[in-house]
C-alpha cells in the first residue's frame, strides 16, 4: 500500500479575494475579508 503524504497548504484558491468578491460584500473597508473565508475560519477553529 502506498500512502502519499501531502502538507497544507496556506493558499485557498477556492475563495476569491477581496478584489474578486461579490459586489454586495465589498463595503469599502481596508482590511475586509470575504464571507467564505470568515466562515472556514470559524468552522475550522469552533465546534
């Protein structure tokens, strides 16, 4: 059996940054985060 070890990476390509995210998220604040990324973190960190 072959196990193939592979590190986190510290990259989600899979939510888009704030230059990238849905029009009704950008309210102009300087350091906003997306809604998916806020909530991965929340979901990742918490029961």
């Amino acid at each position: 059996m072959v196990i193939e070890y592979k590190l986190a990476g510290d990259t989600w390509f899979d939510i888009p940054d704030a230059m990238h995210m849905p029009k009704r998220e950008r309210l102009g604040y300087p350091t906003q985060k997306p809604l998916a990324l806020l909530e991965r973190i929340i979901l990742a960190s918490s029961n």
